[in-house]
C-alpha cells in the first residue's frame, strides 16, 4: 500500500463519503491544493491535509489518485450501510438472556478506534482499565476528546472533585464542556452518555464514566455499528465545538478547573 493509500484510508472517517467524494473530484479536477482547501470546514480540511501532502510527495496522478478515492468511498459507504445493533448492560447478568456487559464494549469501542474517539460523559471518576485503553488510543495515534459536565453546571447534583479530573493522568486527551453562560434554559445538564469511534462505532448508554456506571449499576444502552448514526452523532458534536456552543477545558488541578 502507498502512503497516498495508507493516508487515505485513515482519514477515511474523518471525512465521510461525501467528504471523499468531493475531494476525489477536486483531485481529478486537477484543482491546486489551496482551492481544494478553500470554502471547507476546518475539520475537513485538516483531515484532508495527510491525504494532499502523501499525493504530492509520491507523485501519485490526478486521476489515478481520484479513482482510488471513489473507490475507497464507496466500499465505505457500502460497510456504513450495513447496520447492527445490540443492547449493552450494566449490573447483574441474566443466565437464560446473553447480555454485553457496558465495562467491556466500552473498552472494545475504544480500542476499535485508529483515528478518533469521542466521548461525552455527565460524571465520572478514575477507573483504570478505562483509562488505560484511553492511554492506548492516544499512544497508537487516535486523537481523543471527552465533553464532561462541570460542578458548576451541574448545581448541587454533583459533589467532589470535577468530573474532568477523572482524566487527569491521561496526557493528550481533549477536554470540552457545555459553559453555562451558553445554556439557555436554567438547570440544563450535560446528561449525554455515549461514545463514537471512527465515525462508524456508536455507544449510547445511561452509564456514566465511572465504576459503577459501566460495571455495577443497573444500566442499559446499544452498540451501533455502520449506518448514519455513529457518523451524524460525531458531526454533532463537531458542529456543537466549531459554533462555541462545547468549549475547551483548561487545565484542571485538584479537582478543580482554572
């Protein structure tokens, strides 16, 4: 495989079908770099970067870049196609009903994602194997990012240290959260509990990021795997982020955010 393949084939999640659809036709356009750039969200554009800068140090043609590219879109859009989804629970297992427990499709999830991984959470504490996978994901490349509720925007529902602190020990992960000042109905919670890997993996749960959430709780969620929704839940979240509405967390020390 070239590296013009290999750069492809990891942005592909990034960028959607429509997204390498757009961009093989560009290509094959014969449009300069800056024009392929120009008008796009700043998400593609960083996604399609790799793609440009391998063509162009391999040489690899306009068509022959650009037939690859469809080719590429279509066979993911044919496996985005293919749906499947179970449910995942946590707490106690049922002998005459096989269940997914939520610890261990979380920890799956995360380890399926080879280029980004996001995660929304209302609490959370330290629990290691989830931390370790997180540490995992980030040291094979994936970018990692976790929107958490604050003590701030939760009022007196939560106590303790912040739920971003939680994350503390996991260097290069991403922290955002929903700032007060942007929620227009007083007492509105960051409650969203879910996770997407690569655009194509979705985990919606009731399960808060800690311990009893995903292992001794009574809790219940599904795994989706290909369809639109793993792919419109990250755009979301994406659209959420560029509009301000999610912002980044600053450093965080001693349980608390500064």
């Amino acid at each position: 495989m070239t590296p013009f393949e290999e750069a492809a084939e990891r942005a592909v999640a990034g960028i959607g079908a429509v997204g390498l659809r757009t961009l093989a036709e560009r290509i094959d356009e014969s449009w300069p770099e800056d024009a392929i750039l120009n008008g796009v969200s700043a998400q593609f554009a960083e996604a399609v970067r790799p793609i440009l800068a391998a063509r162009r140090a391999t040489g690899v043609a306009p068509a022959e870049a650009a037939a690859f590219l469809r080719g590429l879109c279509a066979g993911y859009a044919r496996h985005a196609a293919s749906v499947g989804v179970e449910t995942v629970w946590s707490g106690p297992s049922s002998h005459s009903v096989p269940v997914r427990a939520t610890a261990q499709v979380l920890i799956e999830v995360i380890a399926e994602a080879t280029s980004e991984l996001l995660l929304t959470t209302y609490s959370a504490k330290p629990h290691e194997p989830l931390l370790d996978a997180l540490r995992s994901a980030l040291a094979r490349g994936v970018r990692v990012g976790a929107v958490v509720e604050t003590l701030q925007g939760a009022g007196s529902a939560l106590a303790g240290a912040e739920p971003a602190a939680a994350f503390g020990s996991v260097a290069g992960i991403e922290l955002w959260h929903w700032p007060v000042t942007q929620r227009t109905e007083t007492g509105s919670k960051l409650h969203a509990k879910l996770a997407v890997a690569d655009r194509r993996v979705l985990l919606v749960s009731s399960a808060n990021l800690t311990q009893s959430g995903v292992s001794k709780n009574i809790e219940a969620g599904l795994l989706v795997r290909g369809g639109s929704a793993p792919q419109r839940t990250a755009e979301h979240i994406a659209e959420l982020q560029s509009r301000g509405v999610l912002v980044r967390l600053r450093a965080h020390h001693a349980g608390r955010l500064t």
